[in-house]
C-alpha cells in the first residue's frame, strides 16, 4: 500500500516549482496531495492533480489582523481534518505564510514535517518551524540566519530541476544556436 504524504505551498512560482519538482518525483511511489493558496494556483494544473486550497491570508496586514488571526485558526482546523481525512504520514513545506495553518496542524497531529529551503536566507515560517521538523532540504548548508543548534538537521540537496530538464539531449551539430538556462530566487538579508 502507498504511503500518503502532503505538499504544503503557494504563494510564487519560488515556493510552487520546487513543490512541483518534488511532486514529480514523489508521486512515482506515493499518493500525493499538494496544497497551496489562491495565489500558487495559477502555477499549477489543478485539473489533473490533487490540489487542496488552504488560502492563508497574510498576517502583515495591522488593519485585518485580528479577522485574519481567526480565519487562520479556522484554517487550522480545516487542516487537522484534511490531514485525518486523507491518513497523510509526512508533510513536505515550502515555506510561506500560506503554509502556517497545515504545518501547524501537522505538528498537533505528530505528524513528520519535512521544510525545503530554496534560497540562500532562512524563511521566517521555515525558521518557525526548524524546532518541529524532521529535516531541512537546502541547496547549502551556509544559509543566513540558520540557528546553529538545528544545523544537523540540513539534508543539502542538488537543486530541483524538473525532469525534463535532465531528459534534454544535447545537441552540438547547430553551433548558430545559443542556450541559456536562467535561475533565479530572492535574496533577503
């Protein structure tokens, strides 16, 4: 029997693309649900996969706080019985706001919470909770603001590129054309 793991993400496509990659990789052998906000569904194909909207608000904003503050504890809520309902085993986040209330529920339901951090500064949610993770998947092992007393539980990955990518054949006959393959991410000191 497959095991059931969740992703948590949204928000930009920095937050939704790594989610995808993994997605990719992990559905093969594991039945796989991805969350995300309104926000990280314009990134995704929710007609063809199993996506459950947890749309977060942001709690930046002073005016709606307090309605905010009871939405999210609504979402917790709504979080813990997705999290029961679907018998999921390990959940997977991206960081983000928008990951708060699942990640949150997860931790009540002791259940595995796995964090990936794309970038080179540490995310405040991920940061939030470095405590209750199993691991942390980074591209290094030198990210700003990391807590040294969680250094140990840095996985450092290759980044995650999407299959196809390592599908792509080379071609050296045409010599008129030129690739570039950009990567980008934010930068927050």
């Amino acid at each position: 029997m497959k095991k059931n793991f969740l992703i948590s993400t949204g928000g930009s496509g920095g937050h939704v693309i790594p989610a995808m990659i993994l997605y990719q990789h992990l559905s093969k052998e594991t039945n796989v649900i991805i969350s995300t906000d309104k926000r990280g569904l314009r990134y995704l194909d929710k007609d063809n996969l199993p996506v459950e909207v947890i749309n977060t608000p942001n709690l930046n904003n002073i005016v709606m706080f307090p309605i905010n503050l009871f939405i999210i504890l609504f979402l917790i809520i709504k979080s813990y019985f997705l999290l029961k309902q679907k018998k999921i085993e390990k959940t997977f986040s991206t960081g983000g706001y928008m990951s708060v209330p699942l990640i949150l529920a997860a931790k009540f339901l002791r259940i595995d919470i796995y964090l990936i951090e794309p970038n080179q500064v540490l995310g405040r949610s991920n940061r939030y909770f470095l405590e209750s993770c199993k691991k942390i998947f980074c591209y290094s092992d030198e990210i700003k603001n990391f807590p040294n007393m969680h250094k140990d539980k840095i996985i450092k990955i290759n980044p995650l590129v999407r299959e196809n990518i390592y599908n792509v054949e080379k071609n050296f006959e045409n010599k008129k054309k030129f690739n570039i393959l950009v990567i980008g991410g934010k930068s927050r000191s």
